[in-house]
C-alpha cells in the first residue's frame, strides 16, 4: 500500500486533482467529507460539540448549523482549538478504519485540506501539491464559489503561504493550466504512484529524497 497526502490552497482545485486521481483507481479518503460525517445527527461527535459550544450551533433539524460554528471559533482561537480536540480524533480514528479495509497493493490518496498546517506530511509516504496562484485561487473562490473578495481573502491569509505547501512537496501539480493538461499531468502522477506502490518497501527512497525529486517536477 503507498499512503499519499494531498493537499492545495483553498481553490487551488484539489477536489478536482482528487477526482481525476479516483477515476484513475485511488482509494480516496476525503478528510472533509469524514469530518462532517463524523458531527452527524445522533453521533458522540455532534453530542460533544453542542456540550463545549452550547445548543444555538444547531439548527432547527438537529444538525450542525456550520456557517454559525464558524462564526464562532475562527475569531477565537482558542474555541477553534476547543473543536480541534473533539473533530480531529473522530476523522483520524476514521481514516485509519478506511485505510485498513484497503487492499495491499492499493494506491490510497488522503485528501487533507490542512496538512500543511498541521504538520501531517510525515504521516504518508509522499505529499501531493496542487498548486495555483493566488490570483486563481481568488477569481476560482469569488467565480465558483460566490465568496466575496474580503472573505476569499480572509480564508486564503488563513491557510499556510503557497511557499509553505511546496516546502512539504513530494510531487507539484501545477493547477493554473486547461483542465486538458492537468488531466495529462494527473495520469503521469498516477503511473508514478503505482510504480512506487508496487516497488518493495525496502526499496522505498526515504521522504527527504522523494521531496529533493518532486521540487522539481
């Protein structure tokens, strides 16, 4: 099994990368995706957020009211670190289990927004980056998403600088072509992460190496 971490920017088209990698044959385990499962209605996760943040982070239905969360602990650091303890254990315990139920030879792709952040590189065998400009991830967040310019700016400052993502960088996708190329790049990706998870453990080249090599891809 080869573990991969992927990550990106905000609207550095990452979801992009990792759908194009699944359609390749990845096991994905989208880190996004488990963290919402994870304070669905009725879940021990969702019980411990509504004890440390009280009943109005809920909506009428029970579920999680998000956009109200946030307005809560991304000003405050400390509430942010609050829900940090209860989240990222839940998502971690549930990435392994998804992890587990892959077959050996499996190519298995962590989409993890925040690795960077929090310093997750050594957890995988190599780190994927996709990568954009700024100016991209902007136009992408106020064209696609509908953000406005102060928030997409807010959440762009937010995340770790572009040179800080590329520091932890095994291999670069370069996200600021046509979507024809970064296909094409994709698939010369995936045929390089089936020949390393089909190379014998102890042949791997340690995470150092790999970085030195993908800075320059």
């Amino acid at each position: 099994m080869l573990k991969v971490g992927l990550t990106g920017g905000i609207g550095a088209g990452k979801s992009e990368v990792s759908r194009l990698l699944v359609e390749c044959g990845a096991v994905l385990i989208d880190a996004d995706r488990i963290a919402r499962e994870v304070v669905a209605p009725g879940t021990p996760g969702l019980a411990a957020v509504v004890d440390a943040f009280g009943p109005d982070v809920l909506t009428a239905d029970g579920s999680l009211d998000r956009p109200r969360l946030g307005s809560l602990v991304f000003a405050d650091s400390g509430k942010l670190a609050v829900l940090n303890s209860i989240v990222h254990p839940l998502v971690g315990a549930r990435s392994r289990e998804l992890e587990e139920a892959a077959t050996e030879d499996a190519v298995v792709v962590h989409d993890v927004p925040l690795l960077t952040e929090n310093g997750l590189a050594p957890l995988y065998d190599l780190v994927i980056v996709v990568d954009a400009s700024p100016a991209t991830q902007l136009d992408r967040l106020l064209r696609l998403r509908g953000m406005t310019e102060e928030d997409a700016r807010a959440r762009m400052a937010a995340q770790a600088t572009r040179e800080k993502r590329l520091e932890i960088a095994d291999i670069v996708i370069d996200n600021d072509v046509p979507l024809e190329r970064l296909e094409r790049r994709v698939r010369e990706v995936w045929a390089e992460l089936v020949r390393r998870a089909h190379t014998p453990r102890r042949a791997h080249t340690p995470r150092r190496a790999h970085r030195e090599q993908g800075s320059e891809e």
